[in-house]
C-alpha cells in the first residue's frame, strides 16, 4: 500500500551564502516523495501550471512515485524565493507567487483512498481535513505546518490536529502553537492537541521526538559541505514516514530508528540545491550514513 502525500510541488529560487538557484524544483510533496519512495510506493497529489515539463516531471519518473494524482492547471506553478545569510537556521521568505497554488482543492484518487500513511505537507488546515474527509481510516496520519497558519487558521488547525498521530514542526513553531516557551511543557501541551508523537525540527541541531515512550534525540549529521536547507523538513518527514512504511510497526524501537532514518536523508539534502543530491542517492549510501548516525552517539558506560 503506498503513502499518501499531498502538498505543494513548486518551483524554488533560491539564495545562500555558497550560490544562488533559479527556479529549480522544490515544493514539499516533491521533496517528501524523493525521500519516502526509497522505502514505499508513493502517491503523490498536487497541483502544477503548464510551465511544469518532463524536465521537472523525470525527478518523479524512475522511482516508485505515482503522479496520476498531480493535477496541471492552466497558469503558473507555485514559486518560492527564499534567502539564506549565514546562519541557515533562518531563512527570509523574499516572496512566494502562490499561482495556481492558490486554487488548489485537492482531489483524492479513488485508488489512493485506503492509503495506510498519510503525509499532510504544509497548506491550508482547512484543505488538510478535507484530506482526511476523503480517505479510509489511515494507520498514520503525519502533519507538517507554519507560522502563517498558526496565526491565521488557529481553530481549523485545532480541528486538523485532533486527527492527526505525528506533527513534524520546528521549535519556533512549537513556541507559537503551544504557548509555552520551554520546549518539553511546549511538547505536552501539543500532545493534548491530538498528535501522540510531536517531532520536533531544530536545523542544523537536530530533531527532539516526544512520544508516549517519552523523548528520543537525534543530532543532524556533521557535514563538511552544506549548500541549501531547503526542503529539508520535508525531506526528513520523507525519510521518517517513509521508514515507517517499509517497517509497517509504530513501536518505540521503530520511530527512534525512523527518525535516524529521516535525520540520514535530510543531511543529502542539504548537501546540493533542490533535489539534486537526492536524485543521485543510492540505497547503499543512505545504509552506510544511517550505519555512521550510530557511531556517532554511541558510548560506553563504565
Ligand atoms: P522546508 O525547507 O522543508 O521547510 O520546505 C521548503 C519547501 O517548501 C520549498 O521547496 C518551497 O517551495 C515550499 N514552500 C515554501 N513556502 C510554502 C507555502 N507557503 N506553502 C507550501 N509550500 C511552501
């Protein structure tokens, strides 16, 4: 059974410190099904203007990825131009052309509607509950959301949440969501909400995961090289569901080795711009990392 995954496949311009991309492909839903079809089939629902060609389409083809639901609408695809300074921690949003993006109502295939993992990529809550309205009974929903939601749709993003099993966001958004600036009280009070388990994203420091087990760390791998964050959320929400897929368990051992395994795909990522390092990606190389993320935080007590 393939994972579900609607959200925003886009067009990125983006700007770090080490050079500068021109509308290359990025988007969530494109970042997470890369990721997640190392490990699951994937179905992926969004929607693209008639700018968006077989050049951009190849990225999806190859791979375990179904596109059948992509919708093309006459117009523009969603662009998004960003900019990074040193610090990749924080981004600046330079300006985002929703473009047919901004009628997008997505329509779930029939054949995708008893999809066991469900990943709701960052858009509107409203949409992301007309998501779940349309599918069967899903073992793991997944959720990704931002700032501009918390504040703008905080009722319909309660609604959301109380249906949703793992809400991947990063700490500032936790702050804001929950209240609560400590981050363990921002936790609890996000798994009243609905999620059982909050991951929660810290860039460059890696991810805090609260569970009913209770918490789990991961740091982010040392890289020599980082190029472009972008799409690393997603990236990681790819390799984190997408393991959970192929393992079909949610116990405790299974989510800690997913979020090394989403920890592992988000440091390629950021390795190249937009998807480019992902696209080369073997599975004998996403092994060998995992394999290093162990050593990495083993020790010996006395
Ligand atoms: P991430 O770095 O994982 O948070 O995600 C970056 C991706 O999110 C980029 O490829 C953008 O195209 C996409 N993106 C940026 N802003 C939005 C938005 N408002 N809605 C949906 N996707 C967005």
């Amino acid at each position: 059974m393939s994972i579900l995954v609607v959200g925003s496949v886009a067009f990125d311009t983006v700007e770090t410190p080490f050079g500068k991309a021109e509308k290359v492909l990025g988007g969530s839903a494109s970042f997470f099904s890369v990721a997640a079809s190392f490990f699951a089939p994937v179905s992926l629902v969004g929607v693209v203007g008639d700018d968006f060609g077989e050049k951009e389409l190849a990225a999806f083809r190859g791979r375990d990825i179904d596109v059948s639901g992509l919708e093309r609408m006459d117009g523009k695809t969603f662009h998004w131009r960003g900019k990074y300074s040193y610090d990749l921690n924080a981004r600046e949003t330079v300006c985002t052309d929703l473009n047919v993006f901004e009628f997008f109502k997505p329509k779930i295939p029939a054949a995708y509607r008893e999809s066991r993992h469900v990943f709701l990529g960052n858009i509107d809550p409203v949409l992301q509950l007309d998501v779940l309205a349309q599918v069967e009974k899903p073992e793991i929903v997944a959720c990704d959301t931002m700032n501009f939601w918390i504040s703008g749709k905080p009722e319909e993003l309660r609604k959301t949440l109380e249906r949703v099993d793992v809400l991947l966001i990063n700490d500032a958004e936790a702050r804001q969501l929950s209240g609560e600036w400590n981050v363990v009280k921002a936790a609890r009070a996000i798994r009243a909400m609905g999620p059982r388990t909050l991951v929660l994203k810290k860039g460059e420091h890696g991810v805090l995961m609260f569970s009913d087990a209770g918490s789990f760390a991961a740091p982010a791998y040392p890289l020599e090289d980082v190029f472009d964050p972008t799409g690393a959320g997603d990236t990681f929400a790819g390799g984190f569901l997408g393991y959970l897929a192929g393992a079909g368990d949610v116990d405790e051992p299974t989510l800690r080795k997913a979020v090394i395994m989403g920890s592992t795909l988000a440091s390629f990522c950021v390795e190249a711009f937009s998807l480019d390092r992902l696209l080369r990606l073997t599975r004998p190389e996403i092994d060998d990392r995992f394999r290093l993320f162990k050593r990495l935080t083993h020790f010996e007590t006395l």
